[in-house]
C-alpha cells in the first residue's frame, strides 16, 4: 500500500513538472514544480528517480 499525498495541489504541481522534465528538460521541470510552491525537498525526493517516487506520481512508461 502507499501513502497517498495530503495535499493535492502538491500533487498536482508534482505531476505538471514531472510532465515538463519529460517534455522539455528536468530544469523546467524543477522550476514548475518551485514556482508552484512544492518545497525543494520534495523536489529533491522526486527527481532522485523513478523509485524514490510516490505510487500516486504520474510516470512516464517507455
């Protein structure tokens, strides 16, 4: 089971910079994601890999 996040504009946020890592580059992805007010540390957790995500991230399946 995984822990669902409390805050879902955190989630939201969280989900459009993973989208534009994948679309543009990691660096929009992180500014998204901090111009959207999700804590760096959080961002940090994100971007440190796909296993270090939460089950509730939008992923991209190759």
């Amino acid at each position: 089971m995984f822990k669902m996040r409390r805050d879902a504009k955190t989630a939201a946020a969280v989900n459009k910079g993973l989208a534009a890592a994948l679309l543009v580059n990691v660096p929009s992805g992180v500014k998204v994601m901090s111009d959207e007010g999700v804590p760096s540390s959080v961002i940090g957790r994100v971007f440190l890999g796909e296993p270090a995500r939460r089950a509730s991230d939008w992923k991209h399946h190759r």
